[in-house]
C-alpha cells in the first residue's frame, strides 16, 4: 500500500502544539492556594493583581482603595523591565533591604517595590521570606528576559518560525491534495448510489441537494482544518519571539473567551428560550388548527352564514397576523436582550423606518382585502379599470394581474382599483346574461319595422348570442339626418365579447346589403344618386373566398328571404 506524503507533514504540524507551550507556559505560581489546597483562594485572587514580565507571571501584589492592585502591579512590572532593559545592573543587584516596618526591594540604587505586613498576611507567610522569595522571582525573571533577546535565540527562533512556516503551507498544499481526492472518490463511486429521498410522488429531498450538501460538508471540514493548522502554526511562531509570546500566551484567550461569554449568557437565558420554545410550537399548532379550518370552508365542507367560500383564505392571512402578533407581544420580554437600551433603539428606528417607508406597501394590501371582501370580482372575470381591459389571472395581497385581450399582463397595484370605477362583465353574465349593443344610424325614408326587423335578424344569425332574453332595439335618438337604432342582444361568455361583436356587425352589414336600406352612419350631406350597398353578386370579390354554408359571413338559407 502506498502511503500518502500528507501524513508525515501532518504529523509534524499537530507536534507543534506541544512545542508551543513551552515559551509560553513557565509561569510562576499566580495565587496562593485556598485552604485545604482546593486551588486558587478567590479571595485573594478579588484583591491582587498579577505582575507579569515579558509574559510570565512573576508574583502577585496587593492594592488599596487609593491604590488598586492593577496600577501597583503595572508600575512594578515598568520598574522590573528597566532593569531587564539595562544590562549594567546584574541580576544579583536586586535585594531586600528592611526598612523600619517594611522591606523594600530594590536593585542598585533603584528602588522596585515594598513589602508590607499586609502583604505578608494575604500571603501567610513572614515579611522577610515574602520579599526574599520575590527578590529570587525577579532575578530569575530578568535572567530569562535578557537570555531571550540573545541574537542567538533570535536567531533560532527564526529558524523555527521558516521550518514551522514551511510545515504549515505543505500541510495546507496537502490538505487541499487530500479533500480533492475524497471529493473525487465520492463522486466516482457514490454519487450515482445517491437518489432523492421520497414518499410516494412527493419528492422530500432532491438527489442534487444531497450532493451539495456533502460537498459543502467537505468545504467546512477542510476550513476547520486548516484554521487548526494556521492557529498552531500563529502560537508557535508568536512564542518563539520574546516579544510576541504574551500574544501568543493569550491566542487561544481571545477565541475560547469569545465563545465562553456566548456559552454562559447561553446558559442564563435557557429558562427564557425554553419558554420561547413552549410558545413557538403552541403558536404553531394554533395556525395549524386556523388553517385547517379556513381550508374547510374554502372547500364548502364548513358552512357560514353570509360569509363566501372566496373569503376564507384572505381571513386567514388576517387572523395568522393577527395570532403572530399575538404571539411576539408575549414573546417580546423573553427576547434575550430586549431589556437593554440598545435592542429598543434599534426596534425604534426599525419601526419608524417601516412605516415612512411602507406606507404604499400598506396601502395597497388594505385595498386588496377590501376589494376582496366587496366581491368587486374574481379569478376569471373579464374587467374594466381605466384603460385597462382584460381578464383576472391573479389576485394578491398588493397587485392584481390582468391578462388583457391581446395576452399582454397587466399589474395594477390594489390602490388603484380602490380609487377607481370598476366595470365586471362577468358577475351578472353567469345568471343574467351581459347585454351586447351596438348601433346603426338609418335614414327617416326607411319604416323603423323593417329596421328592427333587421337588426334582429342580423342577431338571430348570430348563434352564439342567447335566445332567451330576447333581443330587444331600442330607438336611441332622432338626429338630423338620421334615426339610431341600437340592438341589445345578450350573451354569457363575456371572454368571447370580441368575436361576438363583429360576428353580430357582420351579420348586420348583410342584412341591410340583402334588403337594399343604406347605413347612413356617421352622417350625410344629401342623398347620393346611388344607394350605398354591397349587392349580393360583389360579396365576394376578390381576394375574399366564397364561405361555404354555416361559416363565417355566410347567411343562413343562402342570404334570401
């Protein structure tokens, strides 16, 4: 079997974890044991501050209330790293000297700090073994701070830093090698094993779905593997330098505290969420009670009295809101965070910017539900709205598409229709008929009998109109030149209002061309020596083709009375 080269590197790259720790990790002891030896005393740790030099815990002092242990532990650090700075003051130059009641401790002629009995008692020790024991702290302290600046450590710990460098982009190279190899594994001898997940006809998850889902879970895993690798390779360069290793004693501080806080506030929230949770699945199944309900009625299976069956799913989205907002009211002081100041500012601003700039948005979804609520018209139907003229394809919450005579699509947004006069032809067609005029302006020499009686001729020709009601003529005006007749005939296919006018014209054109009476319409200014009709023999010249009985055009009985 051969053995991948991205072992050995990987390997490498995981070993130096163990190496990181040893720059960073010679801490002196930080607080005193509490008794019985159970670890720190949190007392004393509450009261003292650590003094830290060049990333090392060296001791921990003791504040005041007008000198708190945090400035007393940074001014002694200050004092301390001089010393380590200059190297005309050896180590050994530190001592404690007693003073009346206190010991300093001091290097040379420079003093470094003082220990008191207070100092002393927090310690449990005596005064003098106290600044003894720090005097041997801060010698060996300054000794490894000058030992880590040696050109020679500098210069090894570059060394470390290039191979570890070097080590990190071959295991990134060979991770990338790796993942692409188990992506074409996988897509070689399992794609074409994966199939969607279904029940019956209904398709769950989709085969495509499954294999981005494993590709993405590859993505993530070679992530999260090389930020391993980039986060050893960070610690162990950081602790080869004396002057990053307090960054590098404090790397994994800044990603685990992060993610400590989010897991403790996690914690002091759980009683809340879980009654966030307890209310989500109870809102859920209240919704899930309305729809079912709301569905019943929309299928005639519940009966209301006075409400329509077209109404039921508008009232749901109403009551859904209406129970969600319900919901969010009980909710609001659960919300993690919705006591502070900040999380109610930006619900403020968030609020206030909904309603400047929604105002169009609300209106139309109320014009929507009002138009729905006064049956104005329904799926189907052919309207009128202005210059809009078409039938109703889809009804929404802001917008109502119309699909207009030619197949263009129309949105007209509900505030519209609202503020505008609407003209249903099909709400009274269903039952009644829609009535279909058009008219005719005919000389006063000709009886008005035999004008109506051709008008309803013209419209007995026509098959598609109703029989019952019966066409009726109504004589509209007796103008100067001319009588107008309007014939009223009616229909229940207001989708076919197109074809049925200009079969009924048709039919009247031949009608009054048969009988020899001359449409007069818009107006004359004196008879003309011939009257202006088609005779019968010119109906069909060219390039008109001659309809053969029952088409289009052709008069019933071959055009003669």
């Amino acid at each position: 079997m051969t053995r991948s080269p991205v072992a050995p590197a990987l390997a490498t790259v995981l070993g130096l974890a163990l190496l990181c720790a040893a720059p960073a990790g010679a801490q002196g002891p930080a607080v005193p044991p509490a008794p019985g030896g159970a670890g720190p005393d949190p007392e004393i740790a509450n009261v003292t501050a650590p003094v830290v030099l060049d990333g090392e815990t060296l001791f921990r002092v003791r504040g005041s209330f007008t000198f708190p242990a945090e400035d007393r532990a940074r001014r002694i650090a200050e004092r301390i790293e001089e010393i380590a700075r200059n190297p005309s003051i050896s180590p050994e130059a530190v001592q404690a000297v007693p003073v009346d009641d206190v010991v300093n401790v001091t290097a040379g002629d420079r003093f470094l700090q003082v220990v008191t009995d207070a100092d002393a008692r927090l310690e449990g020790l005596d005064r003098r073994l106290l600044a003894r024991t720090y005097v041997e702290r801060i010698q060996r302290g300054i000794r490894a701070y000058r030992k880590a600046r040696q050109p020679q450590v500098l210069l090894r710990g570059a060394r470390r830093s290039l191979g570890a460098t070097v080590l990190l982009l071959a295991a990134i190279l060979g991770l990338r090698w790796a993942f692409k190899r188990l992506e074409a594994r996988f897509g070689r001898h399992y794609e074409d094993k994966i199939h969607s997940v279904q029940i019956q006809s209904f398709e769950i998850l989709r085969a495509q779905r499954l294999r981005s889902a494993f590709r993405a879970v590859v993505r993530v895993l070679r992530a999260v593997t090389a930020a391993l690798f980039i986060y050893l390779w960070l610690q162990f360069v950081l602790g080869s330098f004396p002057l990053t290793r307090p960054l590098a004693a404090r790397l994994l501080t800044l990603v685990v505290d992060p993610l400590s806080r989010l897991g403790s506030g996690l914690l002091a929230q759980l009683p809340d969420l879980a009654f966030l949770l307890v209310l989500f699945f109870i809102t859920r199944w209240l919704l899930g009670l309305v729809r079912l309900f709301f569905d019943a009625v929309a299928k005639g299976n519940v009966a209301l009295s006075g409400f329509e069956p077209e109404w039921a799913h508008p009232t749901y989205r109403i009551v859904r809101i209406a129970v969600i907002a319900f919901a969010l009211v009980i909710a609001y002081p659960y919300i993690p965070g919705s006591r502070s100041a900040a999380f109610q500012s930006i619900s403020i601003f968030l609020g206030v910017m909904f309603s400047i700039g929604s105002s169009s948005f609300i209106a139309n979804i109320i014009a929507g539900y009002s138009m729905t609520y006064r049956r104005a018209f329904r799926l189907g139907d052919r309207i009128q709205v202005g210059e809009v003229f078409g039938d109703v394809s889809e009804i929404r919450l802001q917008v109502t598409h119309v699909r207009s005579v030619k197949n263009e699509e129309i949105v007209v947004p509900n505030s519209s229709l609202l503020n505008s006069n609407v003209v249903n032809y099909s709400a009274l067609a269903r039952s009644r008929g829609l009535i279909l005029h058009t008219t005719v302006g005919i000389g006063y020499e000709t009886p008005w009998r035999q004008v109506e009686a051709m008008l309803l001729l013209a419209a007995e020709r026509t098959p598609e109109l109703l029989r019952e009601p019966a066409p009726f003529v109504l004589q509209k005006s007796l103008g100067d030149f001319c009588v107008v007749y309007e014939i009223n005939v009616y229909c229940d296919a207001p989708a076919e209002m197109a074809r049925l006018y200009t079969r009924l014209h048709q039919n009247i054109l031949d009608v009054f061309n048969e009988y020899g009476v001359q449409i007069m319409t818009p107006a004359y200014e004196g008879d003309p020596e011939e009257a202006k009709v088609v005779p019968k023999a010119k109906w069909w010249t060219a390039p008109a083709r001659p309809a053969t009985p029952g088409e289009p055009g052709q008069p019933e009985g071959g055009g003669s009375r």
